[in-house]
C-alpha cells in the first residue's frame, strides 16, 4: 500500500473536520473521526517539516550542505 500524498491527507482532514462539523455523527463515531483527524494532522505536520528542513539547507558546488539563506541585493 502506498503512502498518501500530503494533499490526499490534507482532503481527508477536511472531510472529516466537516462531518464533525455537521453534528450528525454518533459519539463513538465522532471519537472515531477525532482520531483519524488527529493522525492525519499529525502525518501532514511531520511531511511539512520534513519539506522545511530540505528546504534549510542547499548543497554548495562543492557537496557540502549549508543553510540556505536568500541573497539580498545591495
């Protein structure tokens, strides 16, 4: 089984965030829901701060890594 794609997660969040919404769910599905929910948030967390630590850093000409910084004009 393949892992979802941080917009496949980022649907399913939202879908489950409207049902809870909706009020129209039994309690233990709600807790159901509210579990999914938190996972799924958690998974997109960890993807977004796994895309910001590459991010931070940039491979030189050379091989070696570097924090990335933005090149201000003079």
């Amino acid at each position: 089984m393949s892992e979802k794609t941080f917009e496949e997660e980022m649907e399913q969040l939202e879908a489950i965030v409207e049902r809870l919404e909706e009020g129209e769910v039994s309690l233990e599905e709600a807790i159901s829901l509210f579990k999914q929910g938190m996972e799924l948030s958690k998974n997109c967390h960890d993807k977004l701060k796994a895309i910001e630590k590459q991010l931070d850093e940039i491979i030189n000409e050379d091989g070696e890594i570097t924090p990335f910084q933005l090149q201000e004009e003079e």
